[in-house]
C-alpha cells in the first residue's frame, strides 16, 4: 500500500504515509522512509529525523538512504552522527552521502570517523582514542579484511588503551583457529 501511495506522490498520500514512521513494524517504517526518500521533499526532514535512532538495523540504513536522496544540507548532523553507529553498513552509507554532499569534517574526530566509515582505517587511524570505540565496533562487525585493517589502525594508534583490544583480537584469532583445526 505504501508504494503504491508512493508511486505518484502527492501532498495527501505523502501526508498518509508520515504516521507510519511509528508503527510497531519495521518492515512498514522502513518503506515509509523509503517512500519519503522516493518523493525527494525536503519538509519531510523533521519526521526523518527523528527515526536515525531506531532499534532496527535496516530502518536506519533506510534512513540514511532516504538524507540522501533528498540532498539537503539540514541532514548534515543526522548522517554525521550516523557516523557513530553501531552498525557498519549504517556507517558507511552515512559516509557515502556526506561524500555526495561534499561534507568536510569540521574535527580530527569527525575526519578520523568518516575515514573508519569509508573502510579507510590507517587513515581513521590518525585520530587517535576518539576512533578507538568505532574500530573496536569493527572487529566485532567487520568483515576479515575491515577487521585486520582495523587491528593494524589500532597498532598504529599504539599506547595503553589500546593493548586489551589487540589482546582481546588475539585471543579470538587463535579461538577461531583452533576451532577451524578440530
């Protein structure tokens, strides 16, 4: 029902379709954002963005999907923030719309997260301990190759904070390896 309200969008269906970035069921959040995306209006943008924080993985990509396509500039802090998410597929569309928007990172910090996003973990590398809890999210998330780049970008940071995660890395290596070895 909500693509078809969303096929030819109009004031009136568009107006039917913002309820149901509520409802209980994220399949519906998620084509409700997707419909909104679709319709490229940016006063729907207030209503965006209050759904970043949903518990749902795919309703939040959906929503950076959506910033996205609308293009306006005002969705600047969503996807930053989105930056920080604990999922690494959230984090890197965030990454890619603020590329299209021609975001430049106003911190060390912002650039170091956009570079973990953009899977550029040497280069996030050069922020120091503020990417530490992102390169960590990695190793827990991450794909083989996201996670041995992460773990050389955590050599690279160096110092005491970050021993127990390379230990932590290590013991789970060998875990693995031992398991692949039974």
């Amino acid at each position: 029902a909500i693509d078809k309200l969303s096929e030819h969008p109009s004031v009136e269906s568009l107006r039917l379709i913002v309820p149901l970035l509520s409802d209980p069921v994220a399949e519906v959040r998620k084509a409700a954002i997707r419909a909104l995306g679709k319709a490229r209006e940016a006063q729907y943008l207030p209503q965006l963005l209050q759904s970043p924080g949903d518990t749902s993985t795919d309703v939040r990509i959906s929503v950076v999907a959506a910033l996205r396509q609308i293009g306006d500039m005002d969705a600047t802090e969503a996807l930053v923030a989105a930056l920080r998410d604990k999922n690494p597929a959230v984090r890197a569309r965030a990454g890619g719309a603020l590329e299209k928007f021609g975001w430049k990172p106003r911190t060390t910090e912002e650039s170091a997260m956009r570079a973990a996003a953009l899977g550029d973990f040497l280069d996030a590398a050069k922020g120091g301990l503020p990417v530490l809890d992102m390169l960590i999210k990695t190793l827990a998330q991450g794909s083989s190759t996201n996670k041995r780049e992460a773990v050389e970008a955590l050599g690279s940071i160096g110092g005491a904070e970050v021993v127990p995660v390379l230990l932590t890395a290590l013991v789970f290596i060998k875990s693995c390896a031992a398991s692949s070895l039974r």
